[in-house]
C-alpha cells in the first residue's frame, strides 16, 4: 500500500475531497457508493475519506465531524 496523499503532514492512502461547507459535504457523503468519514480538518474545512484515512487523522489529531442529520446510512 502506497501512501501518496498528504494532508497537513498526515500521510493518506487517497485524496481527501475538501469541502468548505458542512451542508455540501453531508450531501455528498450521502451519495457515495462506498462507505466514507467526515472529519473536521483545518479551520473552515471538512473531509471526506476513507475509514482507513480518518484512523490516520484521528491519530494525528483531527476529529469525526458531527453531522447535522439522522440520515446516515
């Protein structure tokens, strides 16, 4: 496994999709195929990326998003 991806300094397994908006990146993570994390990255920000992905950020620090909905799936 190849960690090509970095944010912040947290090497990642996938480009992290970076939204400025909650409400967009709600919507989109709603739409994905595959299972995926919301985490709040730097201030103003908010990631979608994979499991694997926000353990890395987690351990470096970064927190899950809390979503604003009970529609998760």
């Amino acid at each position: 496994m190849t960690l090509s991806y970095r944010y912040h300094g947290t090497k990642l397994r996938n480009e992290p999709w970076i939204y400025r908006s909650r409400y967009l990146a709600e919507t989109c993570i709603r739409e994905c195929s595959k299972p995926m994390r919301l985490m709040s990255g730097m201030p103003g920000q908010f990631l979608i990326v994979c499991p694997s992905d926000a353990a890395r950020l987690e351990k470096a620090g970064f927190e899950y998003a809390q979503t604003t909905s009970n529609e998760w799936s």
